[in-house]
C-alpha cells in the first residue's frame, strides 16, 4: 500500500553535520504537507564510555533541539515532532521506516571518496532495507539544476519516474528523464520507451518542462556524471531483472558518487496508469 495520510517525514540526526539533511527534509515535508519527525537513536553504550554518562545526553538533547529549532525557521507552520529513543541506530531507523513517508539522512561523507561502496554504511544499508523512499543528503549544496531520474523501464522505475516529476514540479523546475540504452538496443526505440513512459505519468504534472534522453554507456557512470549538475537525483532502489540483488547496481553507484543528493525509491504501491490530462512540453534527445 501506498503511505497513509498521516505518515511523516522521518529525519535520521546523528551529529551536527546532519543539520544540512533537516533543512532538505523541512522543505520535502513541506511540499508534501507532511509533517517532520527528528529522531535521534541514543546509544548508551557509547555514553558510559565518556567521561561523564550526562555529557552524551546532554549532546543530544541540543542537537534534537537545534534540529527543531531549524526546521521552524525555515517553515514556521510545518508540525515538526522531535525524539530521542535508546538503541541501534539502523535497526531503529529501518523499523521505523515502515510507517513513514519519506525518510533522510546523510551520506556520512561517501560522496566523492573514490573507493568502492562499503555495505556497512548506514545509508547503503537504508537504501537496500527501509520501508520507504530514502533522500540522502549531501554536506556540500547542490547547484540549482535540473531534477535528474534514472528510468530503465522496469516498473519501479516508473514509480522513479513518478516521485520525480513530483519533485520537480515542488521545486518549479525541469525535469530530465535518461535512459542508457545496452549496445543492442535501437536507440530510437528506446526514446519512444522512454517518451511513452514520460507521456503515461506526466497527465497530471503539465506545468513541468521535461526532456526525455537516451545515451549509451555504463548506466552508473552516466548517471553520476550528469548528476554534477543536478540539484536532485531519483532513482529505483533496483530494476526487476532476475538475479539482482536487494539494491541494484545503478543506486549504490549514485549513493556513493553522486554529489547531489539522491531519492532512491522504493517501498510504495505501483503506479497507476495516469488519467486525461495537458501534454506536457517534452523534448526528446536520443
């Protein structure tokens, strides 16, 4: 099933650096008209080896704080709710999960480190195992580009297609749709795939430009270069193709290499086939 009404934007605070992903997450909540749920996964553990149990504590509570704090300065009518729960931070996050909209947290500093991606980072975890779409934010802005979404044509990459042209609609922006083509493929078959999937879900979305573009090359690759110039990159946590693991190729590349933030999409019902609506302006680009 689809996320209920009430579910929330779910905000995974570890530290101070997470501070960037509260103000990312204010505005998703507030362009869904969700409301912000802080949480912080205190861990006991590391606070009796302080010097003083209290001072870990105390941290915490100033940066849930801080957080809540933040998020009303930038939306000062958003419901924002703040807790501080004991435990495990991934297992509490990805149980958590299951009941939110949309969760966020940071890379823990992946972007840019060129090594190849280590699956005990949280955010890898998160992306392979929550119970909803996952935005991973950045330390450093993006630039103020395009929405980007990776579409392969598999069904949860319609979903993909489906949460961008939301967001890009939200961020009065364009939207780019790729699609990288194998080296057997007919290039302008796969364009008029692609411009039919874009047609199929954009009825309801008229007042987003959208160009739809088919290249060739290494999925991955593709995808991390034309997210340098991205303000946003969506893409399904993983095709349908037999024998593909939890979190496909194509995600974890962008979750490590990507300088924008990324939205892997994932546990949502299927998209329905959209409804009458305005073409919506679309430039094709094989």
């Amino acid at each position: 099933m689809a996320a209920p009404a009430d579910a929330e934007v779910l905000v995974g605070l570890g530290s101070e650096h997470d501070l960037a992903v509260v103000e990312q997450a204010t505005r998703e909540a507030a362009g869904h008209g969700r409301a912000l749920h802080l949480l912080h996964v205190f861990n006991w553990q590391a606070a009796f080896s302080a010097d003083t149990v209290a001072a870990p504590r105390q941290q915490a509570e100033e940066l849930i704080t801080q957080a809540a704090q933040l998020a009303h300065r930038i939306e000062p009518d958003l419901t924002v709710n703040a807790e501080i729960v004991e435990g495990a931070m991934l297992p509490t996050l990805i149980r958590r999960s299951e009941t939110a909209f949309l969760l966020a947290v940071g890379d823990s500093g992946m972007a840019g480190s060129g090594q190849g991606v280590p699956a005990e980072t949280s955010a890898v975890q998160l992306a392979a195992r929550a119970g909803c779409p996952l935005l991973v934010v950045r330390r450093e802005p993006p630039p103020q580009g395009p929405v980007l979404v990776g579409v392969d044509g598999s069904p949860s990459s319609h979903l993909a297609l489906r949460w961008a042209l939301a967001c890009a609609a939200r961020r009065d922006t364009p939207l780019l749709a790729m699609r990288v083509a194998e080296t057997d493929e007919d290039t302008d078959a796969v364009a008029e795939q692609l411009g039919e999937a874009m047609d199929r879900h954009a009825h309801h979305r008229p007042e987003v430009s959208t160009e739809c573009r088919v290249v060739r090359g290494d999925p991955g690759k593709v995808l991390v270069d034309t997210s340098r110039s991205a303000q946003v990159v969506l893409v399904a946590a993983r095709g349908d193709e037999p024998g593909r693991a939890i979190l496909g190729a194509v995600a974890q590349s962008l979750l490590y290499h990507s300088p924008a933030p990324v939205v892997v999409v994932r546990g949502l019902a299927e998209v329905p086939l959209a409804g009458p609506g305005t073409r919506p302006n679309r430039d094709r680009r094989p």
